[in-house]
C-alpha cells in the first residue's frame, strides 16, 4: 500500500490515505519495521501536504467558528505529532506510527468538514447529495474508536466479506 514501495506507485489521494491511515491502525500484530517505517514515512508526507490546506480552509472562516477551532486544534497535535522521532525499537516505532494515522484520519475529517463533504465510510468516495446519504455510527466493543458519518444508500445494504 506505501507509495514508498515503489517508484511508480501513485500519487497518495485523501482516500487511500485515510484508507491506509485506519488499515494501519486495525492491524492486531506487529508488521514489520520496514512496513512501518514505510507507512511512516507515507503519513508524514501527507500530514505535511494536508496541513496548510486546513489551515487555509480554517482562516477563511470566522474567529468563532468551531469546526475551524477544532480543525486548528488538531493541525497543532499533528505537528506535535510530527516532531517526534522515531522511537527505539519496533513496538516503540509502531506506537509513533499509530498517532500519525490518527492526525492523518483527524485532519481528513477536519477537511471534509471545512469543505461541507461527505465520504462515504464503507467505499471512501464523495456523497454527492444528501438525499444519497445515509447517516452510520459504528460503535467499538471497546467503548473507543467508535466511527460516525454516512454512506451510500447504495453501500448501506451491501455485504462485505473480509478477505481470505
């Protein structure tokens, strides 16, 4: 998935970073360090691009205006994010890696929230109309890392099996 394995490979869009940001963070074992200096490597590049981006969205907006407070907030905790250097070890590393996927699935939605879009949850394309849309919460066991947003009319009903 990292744009890091390969010359060709194609350019980092919004969806595949959000995309690959939550496939990071859902892994159950340890990937390998090459894995997560690579993906490490995709999430800062990202988090530098996308971050004058919702700071340009953020000052067209009014000083009192929350989303933009907010999307300001969390521009700060993702250049905190970004100062850190990577940790010793594999555990420490992927501990790092994992607050970068954080900021990048954050300032994703910080973006979509400025920009007045919504992204699907389960196919990760734009809504076009709300009329399309169908409002989706998905709530963790764990009582944290609980999702909300909408999907597809078309995507609400469609089974999906996991990958073999």
């Amino acid at each position: 998935m990292s744009a890091a394995i390969a010359d060709d490979a194609p350019h980092l869009t919004k969806p595949s970073m959000r995309a690959a940001a939550s496939w990071f963070l859902s892994q159950k074992t340890l990937p390998r360090h090459q894995t997560v200096k690579l993906f490490g490597d995709d999430f800062k590049a990202f988090l530098e691009d996308l971050i004058p981006q919702v700071e340009q969205l953020a000052a067209g907006r009014g000083e009192d205006d929350v989303p933009a407070m907010v999307a300001l907030a969390g521009i700060g905790e993702a250049r905190r994010r970004l100062g850190v250097a990577e940790r010793p070890g594999l555990r420490g590393e992927v501990e790092r890696v994992n607050r970068l996927a954080r900021s990048v699935l954050a300032l994703r939605a910080h973006y979509d929230a400025l920009t007045g879009a919504w992204m699907c949850l389960a196919c990760d394309q734009a809504i076009d109309t709300a009329a399309d849309a169908v409002p989706y919460v998905q709530v963790s066991p764990t009582g944290g890392n609980g999702r909300s947003g909408h999907v597809h009319r078309h995507c609400a009903n469609r089974v999906r099996r996991a990958p073999h």
